[in-house]
C-alpha cells in the first residue's frame, strides 16, 4: 500500500463527500478540476442552459439554477458513473487523453449538429425541442439500447446532481432525518412528494 495520494482521487473524494453532507451543486467549486478537465466558457453555459431544460423552474428553482451545471461538470471530470473509463471501441466522437468520451465536447457538438449549428443561440422552444429529440433517441420504448447513448449519463448526473442539492433534496422532495417514524399506511394524493432520505424509493433515471 502506498501512502501517494493521486490529486485527482482527492479531490474526486472531496466532491463526494460535499454531495453526502448535502451541500449544494451550487457550492462545489470548479478550481476543484484539473487543468485539463476544465471546461471552455461556452461548455459551461451549456451545462447550465441543458441542466435547465431537463428541470425547470416550477415551484422551486431549477437545475440549472441551483448549480447543477457546474456539478456534471465535477462530475465528468472525476468518472462519477464509470463516465472515464476508455471507449472499447473507435469512434470519431470528442475523447479525453486518457481514451473516455469526453461528454461535454459530445453534448455541444451533438446539439449544435441539431439546431443548424448554434444550440445556445437557438430560440427557446427549438433548444427543447432539440433535446426532447435527443432524450427520445435515447430511451426508446422496450429494453435499454445495448450501446446506450451519452446522454443516458449526461441526464442521468443532472437528476442526480438537482436531487442531492439542497433544493431538490428538501424542496422538491420531501426530508425527513432517519430513522424518523413508520407509518405503515398513508393515503397517496396527487400532491404527494418522495422523500429524499428514502433512497430506496427514488430514481434518477
């Protein structure tokens, strides 16, 4: 065993440890990345503007509101959902030095190819449109695609990172400190919230 910690496992660490305390997207820094992983100012908008299509502003702030661009940028850079490990086959898509899909350069190259070139300076309507195509491509009906599109990881950390925020965790779910109570029979009503603290009844995907 070695007592060399890499910077990139520490740091990687650190974000976890933020998203288990429950501290905000918003808070994790982006000077917690390495040179190489940070984002040019144009990917990071897009994070922001597609975490924001995915979950809007209802009764609470939406994702990209919240930080949570920011957070699938984090998250990308530290192979949260295995999102670093190197392409087993070739591909002419966007790749880190180390051989993974480098996700943000796919999703800005993906959207900009579906609105005639300019995504973020698409109008409102035709950039959801955009990606309402994209999500649909990606999860047809029946069994998951076996070579599933990058987009089931890109939406898949959006959800994750707005619902382990303090807005989605305590405002969009309900929370309540375990153990808390049972009660083994309550009635459901259209109004009825998960609670963020049961994770075995919530779903990200």
């Amino acid at each position: 065993m070695t007592g060399h910690i890499d910077r990139r496992e520490f740091l990687s660490g650190a974000a976890l440890l933020a998203l288990a305390l429950g501290v905000p997207a918003a808070a994790v820094r982006l000077s917690q990345i390495a040179d190489d992983d940070l984002p040019s100012p144009r990917q990071r908008l897009l994070a922001r503007e597609v975490s924001q299509i995915v979950l809007p502003r209802t009764g609470t702030l939406g994702a990209g509101e919240v930080g949570v661009g920011d957070f699938l940028i984090l998250a990308f850079a530290h192979g949260l959902e295995d999102s670093r490990a190197p392409l087993a086959h070739s591909t002419d898509e966007p790749l880190r030095a180390d051989g993974s899909l480098d996700h943000l350069a796919w999703l800005e190259r993906t959207l900009d190819r579906a609105s005639g070139g300019d995504f973020l300076g698409a109008a409102p309507h035709k950039r959801a449109q955009v990606l309402a195509a994209l999500d649909a491509a990606a999860f047809p009906p029946g069994p998951p695609p076996a070579d599933p599109s990058p987009w089931a990881k890109v939406k898949g950390l959006i959800l994750t990172g707005y619902y382990t925020s303090q807005t989605g965790a305590s405002q969009e779910l309900r929370y309540e400190l375990v153990p808390g109570r049972f009660d083994n029979d309550i009635p459901l009503t259209p109004e009825y919230r998960a609670w963020s603290s049961d994770w075995t009844a919530v779903e990200f995907g």
